[in-house]
C-alpha cells in the first residue's frame, strides 16, 4: 500500500508506504483521515500509513485509486462511503471480522 501526492507543481509522488496487502475475495474497513497537515490511512482499525504534510492542499478535494500493478485480475469495490469534516484528530472506527467478498 503506498499513500502518494498531488502537486500542482511536483505531479505525483509517494510520500509513504506499507507492507499491507489485500488477499483475494476479502472486504476491508479503509478509512483515510486529513486533519490540519495529518493524513493517516486506517485499515480494519490499524494504522498503516502516517505523512505529516509540509505543504497541505486546500481543502475540497479528493481521490481514490486502486492499483495492483503485477495482477490485471484484481478488482477494487468502493461501498458505503463517507465523507465528514473532523473537528478533532481521527479515531478509528470499531471493526468488524473482515467477511470474504460476495
């Protein structure tokens, strides 16, 4: 899993990584957080990415991609999504047991 940026000057780049990897046919709880300069990727309650931005975007803006680049087979399902203005750090939300995808 990488986190990359969106630079109107630089293009993009990653400014982290982790050592996660999604296993075939399973659904999982992401939650990605931006409060101040903070952006955190969660999933299924651990953090697994942290960048402290020196030069955070305005706000208004978002992306998601999904890129598995050595399986053409792989397929990213987006469901129940939800967008929220935080007043506070991020806290992860309770998880469930991850279920196999239908």
């Amino acid at each position: 899993m990488a986190l990359t940026r969106l630079s109107p000057d630089a293009g993009h780049f990653d400014v982290g990584r982790s050592n996660f990897r999604p296993k075939p046919d399973q659904w999982y709880q992401l939650e990605i957080s931006s409060y101040n300069d903070l952006i955190q990727v969660w999933v299924d309650g651990k953090m697994m990415l942290e960048y402290q931005d020196p030069q955070p975007l305005s706000p208004g803006t978002i992306g998601l991609e999904g890129h598995i680049w050595n399986d053409p087979e792989v397929i990213f399902y987006f469901d129940d999504l939800a967008v929220c203005e935080l007043g506070a750090p991020f806290a992860p939300m309770p998880t469930a047991t991850p279920t196999p995808a239908p």
